[in-house]
C-alpha cells in the first residue's frame, strides 16, 4: 500500500474516504473518537496545500435522504477539532457539492453529506455502483482510503473510487493493519481475547477462528447467555439466541479438543428488567431465575476474569461485558478495561462500541496500546477475511 507521502498533493484535489460514523443522540455526537482518528490524514494533506475532499457514511440511511443522518454535527465537530472551517456540501453529488468542490482552495476542507444517501454507493450491482463511484472520483485527482472502519464494506467509496484514482492509504488505515497483522501473525502468549456485546450471531466467524489461535477466550456480555444455555443452564429473560444453540456447542467442544481455555461467567446481575433503575441481585450464571435478565456479569466473573488476564502477553478486546450504558450494570466493562489497563501486555480494544465504553466510563485511552476504529472491520480482519478496502488500496 502507498502512503500520502508518495504523491505530490499541493493545490490538487484529494478525495478522503474516512469512517466519521459516530454516535449521535439527536444532533449531538456522543462520542467524536472516529473524528478524532481522522485529523491526522487531514492535517498532514492541508499542510501539504492539498484541497482536502473529505467522504463519510453515517448510520444506515438505506440510500435516501434523511436529515436524522445529516453529516451537519460531524463537519460542525471536524471543523473545531482541525481549527479551521469545513465547507459542508448538503448532497453527495449534486449542484450542492459541485460548487463546494468548486471553490475549494489549496489548504481547505470541505466535507459532503452522507454517502449512503446515493443508493449507488451500498448497491450490489457493480454497475451501479460504477456509475455512482464515477462521479465522486470526478471531485479529486487523488484518493486516501483511510476509513478502517468501513474497509469491509464493498461500498463504492471503499471499493470502486479507488480503482478510478491513484491511490493511498491513510495513516490511520495504515495503523490498524500494523496493530492488526501484529495479532494475528505470531502474538507474544498467552494470547487473551475478551468478547462481549448483544449478539453471539455477528461473532461467530471470529470465534470459530480465534480458537485455533488463541490460548483463553474470555466470554461476556449477552452473548455469554447462549452459551451458558449451550451448557445446559437456564438463563431466564436474558438475551437468548436459540438458533445458534448448535454452533455454540461446536465451539463448547472445539476449545476442549484444542486446548482452548474457554472461560465463562460464573455469577451475573440479574435485573428485573431492562432499565437503568432496575433492581437486580448477584446469582450464580448457573441458577439465573426465570423471571430475571442478567445485565452485567458479577463479582466473582470480574475477579475471575482479570485473574486470566493478568499474565497475558497479547490481549483483543472486542464488546461490552454487559449494559454499560447504565451505570449500575457498567462494572463489568469497567472491570474488563481496568485489567487491560493494568497489564503489560499489548492491549487492543476493537470496536465501536468497546471503544466507546472506555471513553464514556471515563478511562484512559492511553492505558491501552491501540483503541481501534473498526468494530466489525477489525473483527472480520481477525477472522482472516478479504477486506474489500484493503485490496483496492493495495492493487
Ligand atoms: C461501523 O460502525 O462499524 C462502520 O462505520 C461500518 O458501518 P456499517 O456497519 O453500517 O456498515
Ligand atoms: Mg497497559
């Protein structure tokens, strides 16, 4: 992959591909790391005098206008973080973003509305996708991939601009695949992954993976349910997947026969229900009442499981321990991201929403050794998957 540095950018026009997708509660941003991670590209093309085109999805507005998705707060937010103003085109391709690309001057950004209002660019069809890819490559003379959190995404600003345009990779882009290929090539043992969040179906590529890489897998969050279920538990009201029962028990059966450490809760918070004042006691994740949900794992998991993780030499951490978002079920992950923090080994938090944990409990970013943007990019990469914005920028 080429970086920035190999073309000559001063007064041409750069057409940025970052992943600014980030949370917003009505049309404030909850959490402005992916913007944050973006200013180095950025920066480094303005003070090279390059007219700096910056490109971004945000949410899944399914190829139409929605002014719930509008980019307004993020070229708001970019505009501060760079100190400088960010001309805002208020379409993708139209009369809008024509006149801003216009008269953007060497050294200026401007950012257009999200892609994902151009049915073009998520299509499937590849024409069609063409077409809308055509006309975005129109706006620069250069292309930067440096949205790593959408590189697995075969989407026409990650796959098919990039084939239009000479092309680099931006240093973010750049860093998450060192962090990344430092994982899966050759990790100094005890090799630790830590998983967690809602859904065991959106992990099961990565974990059938993972055990045959890693030592210990370390299992939270609601996806622990389906596998206390797999075990033969009853898990109350707690987040079920039943039709991964099966895959669960091939994974159950695959650590032992690898040698694989799998190691589950043992106590959770069982709540009354699903909300932030909800009465809840510890029970054991082997006696969980029938009317109950857990919503954090307990006590003794969290000593449990920063217990294997204290000898650790590479740790991955993707997902939530349990419903951090409110403050009496937030223990789990704060627990989980102490331990990392505490540890030597090389810590990498991956995914939005782990990532987004650690700031909003207030932790130290630089506690870890890498906070990556990609939640599913980065997981599918473990996964050892084809990540259709990787082999753009590398032909
Ligand atoms: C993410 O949030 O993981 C990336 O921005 C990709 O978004 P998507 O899952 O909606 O494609
Ligand atoms: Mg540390």
């Amino acid at each position: 992959m080429k970086d920035i540095s190999e073309f000559d950018v001063d007064g041409r026009r750069v057409l940025v591909r970052a992943d600014l997708n980030v949370p917003l509660e009505g049309d404030v941003i909850t959490d402005d790391g992916r913007i944050r991670a973006s200013v180095p590209a950025i920066e480094e093309l303005v003070g090279k005098g390059a007219r700096v085109i910056v490109v971004t999805h945000l949410g899944r507005p399914k190829g139409q206008p929605n002014p719930k998705y509008s980019l307004a707060p993020v070229a708001k937010r970019l505009g501060e973080l760079l100190g400088a103003d960010v001309a805002f085109a208020t379409d993708v391709i139209g009369d809008s973003a024509q006149a801003v690309v216009e008269a953007l001057q060497g050294g200026q950004v401007a950012l257009l509305e999200n892609l994902r209002f151009e049915p073009g660019e998520e299509s499937k069809d590849d024409a069609e996708r063409a077409e809308f890819a055509a006309r975005l490559a129109a706006f620069g003379d250069v292309y930067v991939g440096d949205g790593f959190g959408a590189v697995h995404r075969k989407h026409a600003s990650v796959y098919d601009v990039p084939k239009l345009l000479p092309h680099a990779a931006g240093p973010l882009v750049l860093a998450e695949v060192t962090v990344l290929k430092k994982l899966t090539e050759d990790p100094p043992r005890p090799y630790v992954v830590v998983l967690g969040g809602a859904k065991v179906s959106d992990k099961l590529g990565v974990i059938g993976n993972l055990l045959t890489k890693v030592d210990r897998l370390l299992i939270g969050g609601g996806m622990a349910y389906t596998f206390l279920k797999a075990q033969g538990y009853e898990v109350g009201k707690s987040l079920l997947q039943e039709d991964q029962l099966d895959q669960v028990r091939g994974f159950l059966s695959e650590a032992a026969k690898r040698g694989v450490e799998l190691v589950l809760p043992v106590d959770v918070l069982a709540a009354t229900h699903f909300a932030e004042d909800a009465e809840y006691e510890v029970v054991d994740a082997t006696a969980i009442p029938a009317d109950r949900e857990g919503l954090d794992i307990g006590p003794r998991t969290r000593e449990l499981f920063a217990g294997r993780l204290a000898d650790a030499r590479t740790v991955f951490w993707n997902g939530p321990m349990g419903v951090f978002e409110f403050e009496a079920f937030s223990g789990g992950t704060r627990a989980v991201a102490e331990a990392l923090i505490r540890s030597e080994a090389f810590t990498v938090v991956g995914g939005g929403d782990s990532a987004a944990a650690v700031r909003r409990l207030g932790l130290p970013e630089d506690g870890f050794s890498h906070i990556s943007t990609g939640g599913g990019a980065s997981l599918e990469y473990l996964e050892g998957k084809i990540l259709p914005g990787l082999v753009a920028l590398e032909e």
